[in-house]
C-alpha cells in the first residue's frame, strides 16, 4: 500500500533552510500560525523574528516569533516577565519574582505577580574560570544572593583564578548593550 504524500507549508525565509527534525517542526508550525493568523484571538498579529532578538529567537520556532501586539499571553498578563525585568535591569534594580508563599523565584517566570528588589548582597556558592582560545579568562559563578534565590552570573574585578566559594559580593552591572547585565564584584573591595 502505497503512502500518500503529505504537502507540507513552505519554510518562511526567517527560519532558514531546516536542518533538523526539530526546525522541521518550527518551520511547520510557524507556517500554520503564520497562517492561520489570530491562532484563536481576533487581536492577536504576527511578526517575524529578527537577527536583533538574539541567537535563539529564529531556532525556537513559531513560539519565539508569534507576539501578542497588544497583550501578552492570550490576555493572561499586560506584560512577559522578561520585559518587566529587563526594566528593573535598566533602572540598575536586581528584580526577582514571590510565589504565593513567600519564596522568591528566579529567572522571571509566567504565574508570580509580585516582583521584589534585591539589596544585591550575596554568597559565590560555586564558581569556575572560563578559557576560551584567543579570550581573556573570565569567571562563570553560582551566587546565593542573600533573599534566598541563588542565580548564575560574573565576579568581576579580582583575577578569575582569586574568585573563591563563600566569597561575598555585591551587585555591578556592565552595560554590555540595549540592557544592563547584572554581574557581582567583591563586597569588600567596594567603596562606600
């Protein structure tokens, strides 16, 4: 018994050539977004990703790319969690999200409504130096910051190979682009 053969949706040219079975199946699922348009909601429009939204916006598929221009997630919130820290990150605020129970949570995540501002004290919990060929060495640390969520990060300031575990630091930020990076420097190394 022979198989029909399926016709499957052209690949919208911001996706690339597919590669693998899995940016087969974004390329086909953004076509039937793309294509079906609202998806379910008359307000909601599509856009396309650009090289701008980072390494990660074309390879994840039509998730990355279909946006609500109005409100984000089908009604649910006014606004992603990503964009309300990325404000706090401006503003040179270390934001961090509190379930209903009190605990803090962090990476910012769909579900906890109130957001808190770290003092931006903390503990190195782990820490190891990154060497790639052609870079300076730099530190890649776990830091246990003082209201209880611990969050991967950079100890800036003394050589890679002098950050050590149970190290305190305070928060710095490098303006590496559109939004400031939260990064930790040496507690006792700042002045007052």
């Amino acid at each position: 018994m022979a198989l029909k053969p399926t016709r499957r949706a052209a690949t919208p040219s911001w996706l690339g050539e597919p590669r693998s079975r899995r940016a087969r199946i974004a390329a086909s699922a953004a076509c039937t977004v793309g294509a079906a348009g609202s998806n379910g909601s008359g307000r909601q429009t599509t856009r396309t990703c650009a090289a701008s939204q980072g390494p990660r916006a074309s390879s994840a598929g039509a998730g990355a790319c279909v946006i609500d221009a109005t409100r984000y997630a089908r009604d649910a919130l006014e606004r992603s969690p990503a964009d309300v820290f990325a404000e706090h990150c401006r503003r040179h605020e270390l934001a961090y999200q509190v379930d209903r129970e009190g605990h803090p949570v962090f990476r910012p995540r769909v579900g906890h409504d109130t957001w808190r501002v770290s003092a931006g004290l903390g503990t190195v919990y782990a820490v190891t130096v990154v060497r790639r060929r052609g870079e300076d060495p730099h530190t890649l640390a776990l830091i246990d910051v003082d209201e209880g969520f611990r969050m991967m990060s950079t100890v800036v300031g003394p050589a890679p190979e002098d950050v050590r575990v149970g190290l305190r630091v305070r928060l710095a930020w490098r303006e590496d682009g559109e939004v400031p990076v939260p990064v930790f420097e040496p507690a006792d190394e700042v002045a007052a």
